[in-house]
C-alpha cells in the first residue's frame, strides 16, 4: 500500500469521508464505497470513508489507489522590485513587451484556464473595454461543503462577476477576497491580461478566461486531486472551444518518470480531447540541495545524510526511489539515537528514548504504477531539528540506481530540509508532475538581459526515465505582469516577479493563439508545430530544453495546420451543477416499453433492526416479542452504555429470503414495513396496474443512534450499487419519519445525487421536528402521554405471534392486554426504573443519540409551540434547548455540572448545525404524506395536546414548511405515525405517487392528492 495512503487511513477518524485518486483495472467499474468525482479514462478522483480504504485498495477493480499529495505555487526568492507597483509603465525595460509586432493573432474564441491562487478578477486587464469581465468562470476551492459535483468551493459565472463589478467593492459583493501581489493574478496577465490598465499586454489578451484557486484556506497550498477537479471543471466550462491551461506550481516529491496518477490522467485528456494542451512550469528547484542520486551494489552501502532546520507545523517526507528488481533495506536514525530499520516490503517506527513516535520508514515493494520500489521516510512536525541520515544497503542488485528527493515545505521556506550541498544534485530537479508524456514543461532565462543567460533557480530533468526536462524555455526573470489589489479601489498597477512560474504561461498563451490559428487540433500536433519554432540556443545545455519560445514562429507554423480539418472536440462529461439549470421534472406517459425504476424505502428512527454488538442488552427488534421483553428486564446502565451511539452496531439481516436478503428487507421490522414492501412489490412487479413499470423494491437500515449527517455516504453508496444492479438510471427515495432528514442530509451532503434520484416521497416526515422530542425531556417517555406508539407496537406484535383479525385498523380494541404491556416496555425502554417515566434518565440517553435530537423543533418551526422561544425570537432554539430546566431549557438540573449534560449539550449544538445545513433543502421532485386528526404534541406543555398530527408529528411540521412548491401533497386523517404503512389508503398513496414520479401515472397537481390511479387492483395481491 502506498506510504501516504497508510498515514491518510491513520490520521483522522475512521467515518471521516477522505478523498483519493484512483486507477480502475481495464474495464472495471468502481466498487462499492467509491462516489467518483472526476474521471480522465482509467484513472478518477473518488471520495470514500477513511475506514473503507482498505477494502477498497484491496479490491480486484483497483489497480491503482493514491492518497492526495499537495503542491504550491513557483515563485523564486529574487523577485524584484516586489514592493513597487507601477501605476503605468514607468518602470519599463526591454524584454517587457511580449506580443510580437505584427501578430495579428489575439486568442479570441479560445479559453486560457489558470490553476493557480487569487485572482484580482476586478483588474481592468481582465475586463472587457465596456466594463465587464473576461472570466468565464471562477471557482474558489477554499470554501468548504457546498452542493455542487465536487461537493466544496464556490463558484461564480459570468453573470454573477459582472454584478459583483458593478458595486462598489466587488471582492466582498462576489465574496471573494483578493491579496496583493498574488501569483495567480501575475501568471494570467503574462497569459492573457490586455495592458487596459497601462502596462504589456499578455500573449493571449482576446482570449476568454477561467481561474480556478486551489486549495482549502490554508496557505497557498492545494492537492492534487483539487487540480485534476479543477481541470474537470475547466474542460466542463470549456465545452467544445479550444482550451489551454496553466499550471505554475510544482512539489519536489514523487516517482519522476512520468507515473503519477495525476500525470496519467493529464495525459489521458490530452489525448483524447483535441484542442487541448497543459502547459507546466519547471520548477524552481536548481540550487535547492533537495535532491541526490546514486549507484549501489550488493553489500555496498549509501548514506544519505539531511539536514532539518527550523520546525514547523508541516511534515518532513523523504523518497527514494528505486528499480523494481532491486533489493535494498532502508533504515533512519536522527538527533538522539531515534532510529529504525525497514526491509523491502516493511514499515518501522521511530520512536524517542521515552517512547514518543516522530516518525515511520516505509519500504513498499513495486510500486503499480511503475513497478518500482520506494522508500518513503516520514516526520512528525514534533521530530528535532538537527542532522538526519537515511541509509540504504543493497541486498539484491541488478541495476542499483536510486535516486532520493525531500519533499518541500511550501509554507516555510527555512523550514525546508536539505541535502549537503557537496552530496546534492542540481539535475533531476524537476518539479513532480511536470514529468508526464505529453505536457508541455517551460525552464525560465532571463530576457531582459541581451545574453539572456540561465537563472540560478531554473530546474532540470533528466527524468528518472530518461526524457529531457524541460521541452523549452522562456523568459521568467523580473517579468513585469498585472499586480493584484486586496482592496478594489487601489489603483490598478503592475509587479515583477521571477520563476519558471513566469516562464509557463508566455506558452500557455502562445498554445492559445496557435489554438486560434489551427482550431483544436490533436496535442501532437501543437507540440510538432510548437518545438519546430523554437528559436536556436548557443550552448548545449539540458536546461535549455529544444530551445527558447518564438511566439511568431510557432503561431506561424500553426497557422499551415489550418489547411487539415482538426478532430472532433467530444463533448464535455457534463454541465457544472452550479452554472446548470436544474434538470427538468420526468416526462410522465411515454408508454414505450417497461422502464425500470428501484425503490429505496428509508426508515425512522427505531426502524432498523439492531444488534448492540458485546453488550447485554438484546436485540432491538420490534417484531421479537421475547427481544422487546428483554429491554424492559434491562439494567439502566447496560441502556446507557449500549444506545450510546460510540458503542458499536451491527444491523440484523437474517431473513430466510435470499431476494429480500439482498435487498434489505429484513433489515426492517416486518411489522411496521413489511405491508408497504409487498405492497408496492405487487403493485410494479407482478403484473398489476403499474405493470408499465418495473420497480424493484429495495430498503436500506441505519444506526438511527447516529447523526443523519453521518448515513449520507452509506446511502449515497447504496444508490450506486442499487443503479448498478437494476441497470436502471434513476431510482425513487421513499422516506419514513426520521428516514426523511436523512435523504435529504444526504443531498446535501452528496449534491451529485439529486440526478441519480427521480423524486422522493416523503412518508410522516418530521421537516423541522416534532415537538414530542423536546417535552420528553421534561417528562421522559411515559405511556399515559405517549400511548399510540405502544398501540401500534401491540398490533404488531399480536400479528407476529399470529392472532390478527385482519382487519384494516391500526387498532384493535380486542388488544388491551397487549396494549398495555407493549406501553410499559416502550416506558421501560427510556427509564431507569420500570414504575414509571424518569426524566433525568431520558436526557442521559440523548446525551449519547444524536439522530434524536436532531428531531427537536428546529428554528424553521413556528415558535408558537414554545411561549419560551416566542418570547425570544432572535436567539436559536437549539441555544435555549441547551439552558438548564430553571432557565427554562432542556438539560435537567441534576445534569448541569455532570458529563452527560456537557455531551447533551455538544450534541444539541450539533442538531443545530444539521439543521442549519439541511434547512429548506430538499430533492426537486419531491411528495408529501402525512396525517392529522389523532391527539399529538402541538405545545411543549405535555396537557396541551390537539388533534393537529399523527400522534407523533404535528401537521405544521410534516407539511414541510421550508419546501416552497411540493410536486404533490395528500394529507390523511386517522392514520398513525408508525403504523402508516398498515393502512390500506396511505399504501395506495405511495403507490400512486411512485407512478406519478417514475412517469407511469397521471400529471398530479401540485398541491392536489394522488388519484389512486393504480391502487385499486393493490390490495388483491
């Protein structure tokens, strides 16, 4: 397993969703676990829980799977004058201007795609003449969770900058903040910018453009999967148009030969989407003493000795890579006698005198994508500054070569390790990923001089393969370019700065206009015409490259490749949620052929069979009589421990029935779900009235201990396997109670979802809680208030034994001894003692159930249930739940100064942030069901009940407050909360709704009730 992929599976916490980079096996489809982002041919961007990565490594489809590695921006040290910003071009020197005279070329019609950080988007350079802007599009990655594909930053389009320009301060209208002196804004005025504010204009100054800022927030830092999203998103916006992108940035790191998955899949797209070309910075890593290399044999031994200057809160990691058909032991030793020794295929700690670990030797063996051996060596942030050695012997030698790189520390240049100056080796420095086949790699020299001599900084190959690195060279050094502004009304001006970083994107914009001249031709085509033009150098030097760049020459030669018809540009993957129209509602009646549509019914809270793994508490399972009894026999402490939701789970599924099994029916109380499964079975599948469609009936159970938040990858990852196994595009989500927050949790979660998802139906849906919650803290469960659960439990339980009537009522009155035995275990469940309700004990529970405080009342309720809240409007509810009970809140008294109500109080903290995150969220399609009629908690004082819900939720919250335009709604009379799905009516209800969204049934109003249109052939089966 891949060094980093180990520290990534062991420095966070297990349910932790992670993102990776993956390499599928030749026609595999991705298993389940795996949500795919981004895909470039074999190799994807994913997302998936910290505790499947395992599994997933080891997975037949995976031939390849990487943890993300970060990079930074190339900006060398010599800068100058980094402090002068040039209101005009006062400061002009030959060299400056880069547009060839006569070149009639401008980069109109293409895109030029930065990757790179902050953008002063306001920058008369990026502006058209009449004031608007030249960006496309804007993504800024630093923003977290957010729905759209990737699932974080925020994007802006064309429209949304041009509103931003005209106020006054346009950073903070867009929300976007800017920095001075940024490198981004420095590399798109070298590539594109149109001199508007006084100074040269970029090479490209017509072409339309796309800035992506990469990483989270931190320091200019982003991973390498934000840059293959980020060319994901590039090749999206840029639909068919030609598109050059820029990538000035770089790490020291890595197998050097072209390998890297993220190289891979560069290449991948450069291949098969013409008009494309990806354009790299070499690195500025020359003199850095960064990098060694050497020759063993067997028996012979080589030391490799660093050294580690001031600490940081950054990492230390060091690679050496070796041929695969070599042997080696590693071994590390630091300051005070820290050391360990790893054989092929091993991994050691290193730990202090005193047992502290500061760091891990990694020895992998072939590594998949190059069949290569590495050894990586990693360091806490805590390990000592100091002098370090790594060793290597050789064992098994028929090549011997190696070669060893220190990563580098972007976020603190004296923190950076080196090499002795007099050991270190000055080629071979490239920088990481700027060693793939069929990208374009830029060295910098200095054009302001007439000799235009090499800079000191300026990296070289060769590759660990044995390519040349650089391709070619352009001036980088003092390049006057547009200097970013953090505060809009500075005037607008100019900055030098120095790098290969500086060097690239005078090719990115020269690939733009030879885009214009020759329209999208193939990357070979491009590099032939680009490398052709390239002008003469006099001395034969590797860091040269083929020579230096000739902007008119190259656009020239490109210009004869008009004469040939270019490829097809296929069309992009597809829309960018953010820019895109939401779909439009499913085509109902088309009547050609039996579509397939799958069910997926989600349960409420309770609604899953559970079994409380080394625990002596039995099972949770309704339709077990002897199972429920065994709660009410339970001690109070064994409750504690084992609802608790830290303690571990495992869902029951032990059904006879290999189909149901399979698809998780016996994951759900027969009693309670069974009548709807079969029901809608009968109804798609067996030939009755909805026999146009085909609708597999699927249920997926849930620790409902857990936040809903947290279920949002395991349903996400249910979706996929369910489409995958049905063959079927799009499937329905049927939500009971609780099950309903947690669909929509997991929409927002994963907003690539909603267009796997044809509609949902929500069944008794709690939308913004359900009052019954809250009181129960003051009066814990009791059987006298909260009697109509225990009613619906008897009759389930009487039929499991076998003595129903069959009769349609959810209520038997032949029942009463059943009746109140089932009240007294649902009391017993909740208290410490079985004689009556204990409040206190209640809320010690909800200290350890986050799924149920996230049933509280949230702030989208109407605070008439609650005088307390209504008489302070402007503070959350959730910050009143959390005061004590003499202050009016939820956190009994006894609790105040006791762990358990400071967990209570974290976890009403919680349901507060779930709430405001899923608030007014939900699927465009979406249906409502719900009933009134049956005496329920409307006021938190427990004597003010009405007849205003389904015993459990109040109508004002199952109608949904916070959804504007439901696709249908039907609301019932009688029917109650748990026991919904046995009656007759609301079966019928769903049914017909499922047929109304998959497009079987009849165009329903939106505020109208279903028709039955196929209900009444239902109830034969």
């Amino acid at each position: 397993m891949d060094p980093a992929l180990q520290e990534l599976i062991a420095e966070g916490r297990p349910e932790d969703e992670v993102a990776i980079v993956v390499r599928l096996q030749d026609k595999a489809e991705p298993p389940v676990g795996m949500r795919l982002i981004s895909r470039f041919g074999p190799v994807a961007t994913a997302r998936a829980q910290r505790d499947e990565l395992a599994r997933l490594h080891a997975d037949p489809a995976i031939a390849s799977l990487k943890a993300p590695r970060l990079y930074a921006k190339e900006l060398d040290a010599i800068h100058e004058p980094l402090g002068v910003a040039l209101e005009g071009i006062e400061d002009s020197q030959p060299g400056d201007e880069r547009r060839p005279a006569g070149l009639a070329e401008t980069g109109k019609g293409t895109i030029v795609c930065v990757i790179d950080w902050s953008c002063d988007f306001a920058h008369p350079d990026f502006r058209h003449p009449d004031g608007r802007t030249r960006l496309l599009a804007l993504w800024d990655q630093r923003i977290g969770r957010a729905e759209n594909r990737y699932g974080y930053g925020r994007m802006h389009d064309r429209a949304a900058i041009d509103r931003a320009l005209l106020q006054q301060d346009p950073f903070v209208a867009l929300g976007y903040p800017c920095t001075d002196r940024a490198h981004g804004t420095h590399v798109m005025g070298i590539a594109a910018g149109n001199g508007r504010a006084g100074g040269p204009a970029g090479v490209a100054p017509e072409a339309d453009l796309i800035f992506v800022h990469l990483g989270n927030g931190g320091e200019d830092l982003g991973s390498s999967i934000e840059l293959l999203e980020a060319v994901d998103f590039a090749v999206r916006m840029a639909g068919d148009r030609p598109l050059a992108i820029n990538f000035s940035l770089g790490r020291h790191a890595g197998p050097h030969d072209g390998t890297l998955l993220i190289e891979r899949a560069i290449d991948w797209l450069l291949m098969n989407r013409p008009g494309t070309a990806i354009v790299q910075s070499t690195g500025n890593y020359y003199s850095r003493d960064v990098h060694m290399n050497g020759r063993i044999s067997e028996a012979r031994i080589a030391r490799l000795p660093f050294r580690l200057g001031r600490r940081d809160t950054q990492p230390v990691s060091v690679e050496i890579w070796y041929k695969g058909a070599d042997e080696f032991i590693a071994s590390a030793r630091g300051p005070d006698g820290v050391a360990a020794q790893a054989p092929l295929g091993g991994k050691a700690e290193l730990r202090t005198a005193a047992g502290q670990e500061v760091g891990r030797l990694y020895h992998r063996r072939n590594d998949p994508n190059n069949g290569d051996n590495l050894i990586n060596l990693f360091l806490n942030p805590h390990a000592k500054s100091g002098a370090w050695e790594l060793q290597i012997e050789g064992i098994d030698v028929v090549d011997g070569r190696w070669h060893a790189w220190i990563e580098r520390n972007a976020a603190c240049a004296p923190c950076q390790g080196q090499f002795p100056s007099d050991l270190s080796a000055s080629d071979g420095t490239t920088g990481s990923i700027c060693n793939a086949l069929r990208t374009i790699a830029v060295g910098a020299y200095d054009g302001h001089d007439p000799a235009h001599p090499l800079p000191p900084f300026s990296s070289v190959g060769p590759t660990r393969d044995g390519r040349r690195k650089p391709l070619l060279a352009a001036p980088g050094v003092r390049t006057l370019s547009v200097r970013s502004r953090a505060d809009p009304a500075a005037a607008p001006g100019y900055v030098r700065m120095s790098g290969t970083s500086m060097a690239a994107p005078l090719v990115t914009g020269t690939l733009a206009l030879m885009l214009q001249a020759a329209g999208p031709q193939r990357i070979s085509a491009l590099r032939r015409c680009l490398f052709a033009s390239l002008a003469p150098v006099s001395e034969d030097n590797a860091r040269w490259g083929y020579g230096k760049l000739d902007i008119m020459a190259a656009v020239v030669r490109a210009r004869a490749l008009a004469q040939k018809p270019p490829p097809k540009v296929p069309s992009p993957a597809g829309p960018i949620e953010g820019f895109a129209a939401p779909p439009p509602p499913p085509q109902r009646g088309s009547g050609s052929g039996r579509r397939v549509v799958p069910i997926v019914v989600l349960p409420g809270i309770m609604g899953t069979r559970l079994d409380f793994t080394n625990s002596p508490l039995p099972r949770w399972d309704p339709d077990n009589a002897a199972a429920m009894l065994g709660w009410f026999r339970a001690d109070p402490d064994d409750k504690l421990r084992g609802l608790d939701m830290r303690s571990r789970v495992t869902i029951v599924a032990d059904g006879k029935h290999a189909g149901e099994h399979r698809r998780g029916w016996d994951q759900l109380p027969a009693g309670f779900y069974r009548p709807l499964l079969t029901a809608i079975d009968a109804a798609f599948n067996r030939g009755g009235a909805g026999a146009a469609l085909r609708c597999p009936v699927w249920a997926m159970g849930y620790d409902w201990r857990q936040s809903n938040l947290d279920h949002a990858h395991h349903l996400a990852s249910y979706v996929d396997l369910i489409l995958k196994t049905e063959h079927a595009p799009q499937l329905i989500l049927l939500t009971h109670s609780m099950g309903g927050l947690m669909a929509r949790a997991a929409l927002v979660a994963y907003p690539r979802l909603a267009g796997r998802i044809a509609g949902v139906i929500h069944a008794m849906q709690p939308a913004v809680g359900a009052v019954v919650a809250a009181r129960r803290f003051r009066t814990g469960f009791t059987y006298k208030i909260d009697g109509s659960l225990g009613e619906a439990m008897a009759e389930m339980l009487k039929e499991q034994v076998g003595s129903g009537d069959g009769r349609d009522g959810w209520y038997d009155e032949g029942a009463e001894a059943k009746k109140f035995a089932a009240n007294w275990i649902m009391q017993a469940v909740f208290s410490s003692t079985k004689l009556g309700p204990h409040p206190e004990y209640y809320a010690r529970l909800m200290a350890g159930v986050a799924g149920a405080n996230e049933l509280l009342p949230s702030d989208g309720a109407d605070r008439g249930w609650w005088p307390h809240a209504a008489k302070r409007p402007t503070i959350s509810v959730f910050d009143l739940y959390a005061a004590g009970w003499d202050q009016g809140g939820l956190i009994p008294t006894g609790l105040r100064h006791d762990p358990a109500g400071d967990a209570l109080a974290q976890r009403l903290a919680a349901a507060k942030a779930f709430h405001d995150r899923v608030g007014g969220r939900y699927h465009p399609v979406t249906g409502l069901l719900y009933s009134d009629g049956l005496t329920t908690d409307t006021q938190f004082d427990p004597q003010q009940r009405h007849k205003a819900g389904d015993g459990t939720v109040p109508t004002f919250s199952a109608r949904a407050p916070d959804l504007a335009a439901p696709h249908f709604v039907h609301a019932f009379s009688g029917v109650e909360h748990a026991a919904c799905f046995r009656n007759k009516a609301f079966r019928a209800a769903v049914i017909d709704g499922i047929a109304y969204i998959a497009g079987g049934g009849p165009a329903l109003g939106r505020v109208q009730p279903p028709k039955f249109a196929v209900a009444t052939q239902l109830e034969t089966a």
